[in-house]
C-alpha cells in the first residue's frame, strides 16, 4: 500500500515532466529532429574523475562520512602540475538536484574548475546527500530505505556543508576557503553560517552565482509548481522521503517508459530534463548540450524539491512542517525567517535579469540582509540560470569575477 502511493506520486511527477516537455518542445524547438538536435558527445557518459582525466586534467575522489552517517563524494582536483605554488583553494558547490560534474562539464578553457585549476588554484568539489555520487550511508540503503530521502537543504546545510568544509580544511591544511556556489549552494552556505556562525571564518569569500534565497519573483514554471504542491504533499509527509530526478531517467524506476534506451526514447527524455532545469538557447553551445543531457538531473529528495515550494511562498523561511508541528517547533503558525545576522562572512553575488529563477528583486532582498556583500547584475540580458554553470561566457563574464576579487579584491562587473 504505502510502496504503491509512493509509485503513484513518481507517475504524477512524470505527467508534470510531460507537460513541461510539451511546452518546451512547443516554444523552444518547433517540430526539428530531437536526436539531430542533441547529438552525441564522448564526454557525455563519464563519471567526473573520467571526465576530468579525458579534459587532460587529474581529479581525485574522496569520501567524506557526515555526523548523520551520510557518506558524501568530495572530488578534487590538484593544484595543477604547470604551477610552482597554490594560490589558495576553492570549494565549488553546486546547485538543486544537480552535482559537482557541473564545474567541469563545459569542457577546459569554459568550465568553472578547469579555469580555476589553470590559475594554481587547490579545487575540491563536494557532491550533496542523495545526488548520483552520494548515495550511501553507513546504516541506511538508498535503495531501499526511505529514511534515507528524509532531508532537504537544511541537512545539507547544517551536516554535509560543515563535513566536507572541515575536511578540505584539514586536507588542504589552510584555515580559509574560498567558496563557488550556484543557486541551492549559496542557500545552504547562509544557513550554515546562520546556524553555526563559527563556520564564516573558515570562508575567505564566497561567490553566489544566482544566488537563491527569496524567490518571490520566481517565475521558472518547476518553482510555481513547487509551491503549488508543497502545502499540499505536507499533509503526507512520509510520502516525501523519496528519490526523484536521479541520473539515468527522469525517475529511475517508473522513467524506464519514457527512458528507454533506444535513439528515439533518449532524447525525448533528454528533453523533459531540460525542461526540469531551465533552457537557455544563447549560451548553451552544441558540444556541451549532449554532456548536460548526460551528466544531469543528479537527482535529489522528494522532500528538498518541495522544500523549494516553501521558499517561493513564504520567503527565506525555516522548514514548514504545517500549522501544528510549526506550533511545536516555532511556537508560531508560519515558520521563521532565518536570521541571517550571524552571516558575516564576505559576499560576491552574480546575478541577471533573464534568471527566471534567482530574480534579481529577490537577490536584492537577499542582499539587504546581509553585512558584507557586493552584486554585479550583468549586462548581457540574456543570460539564464544555467549559463553560470554551462554558459560558453563564462570565462568571460563569470570566472574573471572570482580570479579578480581572490587576487586583489576587486572585479569589474560586465
Ligand atoms: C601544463 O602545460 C602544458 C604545456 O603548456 C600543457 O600542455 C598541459 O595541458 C598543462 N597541464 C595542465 C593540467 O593544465
Ligand atoms: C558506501 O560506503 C562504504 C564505506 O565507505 C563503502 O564500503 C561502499 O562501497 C560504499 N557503497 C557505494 C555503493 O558506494
Ligand atoms: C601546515 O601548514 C603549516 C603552516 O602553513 C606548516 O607549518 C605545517 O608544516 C603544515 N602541515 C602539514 C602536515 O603540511
Ligand atoms: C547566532 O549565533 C549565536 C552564537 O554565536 C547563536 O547563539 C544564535 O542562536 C545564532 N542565531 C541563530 C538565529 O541561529
Ligand atoms: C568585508 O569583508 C572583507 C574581506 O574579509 C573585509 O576586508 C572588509 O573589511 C569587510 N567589509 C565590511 C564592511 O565589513
Ligand atoms: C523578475 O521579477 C520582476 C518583478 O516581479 C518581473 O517583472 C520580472 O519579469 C522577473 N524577471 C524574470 C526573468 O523572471
Ligand atoms: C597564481 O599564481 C601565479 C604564480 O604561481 C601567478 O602568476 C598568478 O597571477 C596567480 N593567479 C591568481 C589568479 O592569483
């Protein structure tokens, strides 16, 4: 009984995918050849220590165990064997139901760690509780324990984040960090620091690339949807400790219809991830399309895709559990703003104004409440939620923001 509501919600999730396809398929690209259109890439299959061995780059992978017993993949990529010395380290985290492929998968000269890695930079690359590199616990199976799913960003904020920081820490033997973040890896970071302030002093700075906490102005069709379902999968919140958007199928089990392996299934599959994650038509160049339709959605918990729901309504709030168990927990209906004035640490926010996601509105109300931060809204007005991570310009928009402010403090917004 309980296996098949489980089963029933999947089905329910894959009629969302559906029709987000048929709208993306509608607008986006006509009646073309879907295969024709995303080609095939050798890049496209392989696990980031591959990728980044096939890039001319070495990477190593590292296995961080949380106090909550979550067994976490930490890549790393060396200093760069061509530099006589460090220069510092970065941590990149990446963002909602994705992994830390994201920082290499546009390839060298364009991806975030390899331009990083180019300019003697120590990169180390964390992967969060239940994506495809991180699905392993020390008493719980993802595969068959639903205990395993019942997380969203607030465990990840306050056990995987301070797991791996410390280690790297340890590791790298330095007393700061610097932090790369896209979206949900910028919210988690302000949770931990507002939850255990200790933690702003092991960052020297952190980049928020569309930086996502206030999402009012959020218009990105998953988010709406998000918030419409959240209050309502609350009244049966068993039901949310569940597996969605893993690697390999939009929903591993009951995806197998759609995501079959033969040539015409794959890119209709393809497609409705796409959807899932924003399209950009500008940014995204054909070499890299295929590697992203490979390499992503890395999936999450139910729970944290609909945690993103309670953000869109009630602001940069604490996790709403209903009326009743808020009562208990908050001693208030509506769940509390966190307070972010323990966050002192230093900020660099990224924005744009084609973010159908990170509003730039919503970024500015971020940026109110915190001590110490600079936004550059960029001028290319086209520039989506997933350029800062895939875009062919972010060696030119983007990276040349994080080498400038590490090297003497100051960037030029473009
Ligand atoms: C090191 O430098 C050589 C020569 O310029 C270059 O071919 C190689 O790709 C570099 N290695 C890395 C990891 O950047
Ligand atoms: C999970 O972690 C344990 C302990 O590190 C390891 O022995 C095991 O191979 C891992 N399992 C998977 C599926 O990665
Ligand atoms: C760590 O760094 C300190 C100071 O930078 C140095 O004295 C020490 O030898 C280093 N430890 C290791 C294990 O490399
Ligand atoms: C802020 O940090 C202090 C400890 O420095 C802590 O007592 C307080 O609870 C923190 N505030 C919040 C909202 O967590
Ligand atoms: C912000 O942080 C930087 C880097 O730590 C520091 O140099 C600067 O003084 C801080 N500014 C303010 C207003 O606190
Ligand atoms: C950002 O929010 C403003 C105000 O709600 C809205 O007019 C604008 O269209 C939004 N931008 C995007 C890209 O969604
Ligand atoms: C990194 O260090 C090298 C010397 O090892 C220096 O030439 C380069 O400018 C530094 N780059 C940055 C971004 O700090």
């Amino acid at each position: 009984m309980f296996m098949s509501l489980q089963e029933n919600l999947k089905l329910n999730m894959i009629f969302l995918y559906l029709l987000t396809l048929l709208s993306v398929v509608h607008t986006v690209f006509g009646d073309d050849n879907l295969t024709a259109l995303f080609g095939s890439s050798p890049r496209q299959d392989l696990t980031f220590v591959e990728l980044a061995k096939y890039d001319g780059y070495t990477a190593e992978q590292h296995f961080v165990t949380t106090e909550d017993g979550y067994i976490l993949s930490l890549f790393h990529i060396p200093v760069n064997e061509n530099c006589t010395t460090s220069n510092g380290t970065i941590m990149f985290m990446h963002g909602l139901y994705l992994s830390g492929d994201d920082c290499i998968i546009p390839g060298p000269d364009k991806a975030h760690c390899y331009i990083y890695s180019n300019n003697c930079y120590d990169v180390w690359v964390p992967n969060n509780r239940g994506n495809f590199y991180s699905r392993n616990h020390t008493t719980y199976d993802p595969d068959t324990d639903a205990e395993f799913w019942d997380f969203s960003i607030d465990e990840m904020a306050i056990y995987d984040l301070p797991a791996v920081i410390d280690y790297v820490l340890l590791k790298a033997n330095v007393t700061q960090i610097s932090y790369v973040a896209h979206s949900q890896g910028v919210t988690t970071l302000l949770i931990l620091c507002s939850k255990k302030p200790e933690y702003n002093a092991k960052i020297k700075v952190g980049f928020g690339l569309s930086p996502t906490a206030w999402l009012y102005n959020a218009k990105f069709i998953v988010i709406k949807f998000q918030s419409l379902i959240a209050p309502i999968l609350s009244l049966t919140d068993a039901l949310l400790n569940v597996e969605i958007l893993a690697r390999g199928g939009v929903l591993q089990s009951s995806g197998e219809i759609l995501c079959g392996s033969t040539a015409v299934e794959y890119p209709f599959c393809s497609i409705i991830i796409f959807a899932a994650l924003g399209y950009n038509e500008f940014q995204i160049t054909n070499d890299v399309l295929p590697v992203i339709v490979g390499l992503t959605p890395a999936g999450t918990s139910l729970r944290n895709f609909i945690r993103w729901g309670q953000l869109h309504n009630n602001g940069f709030s604490e996790y709403d559990y209903g009326t009743i168990k808020n009562l208990l927990a908050y001693g208030q209906i509506n769940p509390p703003l966190y307070d972010l004035s323990n966050v002192t640490m230093p900020w660099v926010f990224v924005g744009s104004e084609n973010d159908y996601v990170a509003n730039v509105t919503d970024i500015k109300t971020l940026v109110s409440n915190l001590q110490n931060v600079s936004l550059c809204v960029l001028s290319d007005k086209t520039f989506g939620h997933l350029d800062f991570i895939y875009g062919k310009d972010i060696p030119n928009y983007i990276t040349p923001i994080v080498l400038s402010t590490l090297e003497n403090g100051e960037y030029t917004c473009t």
